[in-house]
C-alpha cells in the first residue's frame, strides 16, 4: 500500500497507529527517541519498517529529520 511516518512511535498512540497502519499493508517509518523500543517494534510489524532513533523535541530537529 503506502508508506507512514509516525513521529512518538515507540509507545502510546504511536505504536498504536504503527501496527494499525502495519496491518493495513502499510510500509512504516518509525521516529522516536528510544531505539531499542522501535527495533522491538519494528521486528513484530508484518510490514516493512525503517528505524530512526530521533528527538523531535530539539529545536530544528523536524528539518533534520528530512534532510
């Protein structure tokens, strides 16, 4: 189907969206600060899921993210 990205992915409503769209058949990007939390995620998810470990909370850390 598509792809996702989901910002806070590695708890809460954001891990939440990441397995629904997941089991849509959507390809996931997963973005949150906790790595080892998104990695477990990310091997549970019957789609394909990118990593990335970031904290969006710093300022210009959106822009970065896209870069």
């Amino acid at each position: 189907m598509g792809v996702v990205l989901i910002t806070g992915a590695s708890a809460g409503l954001g891990e939440r969206f990441a397995r629904a769209f997941a089991a849509r058949g959507d390809e996931t990007i997963l973005v949150a600060r906790r790595a080892d939390r998104l990695g477990a995620l990310a091997a549970e998810l019957p789609t394909r899921a990118h990593v990335i470990a970031h904290d969006l909370g710093a300022p210009g850390a959106g822009a970065a993210l896209i870069e």
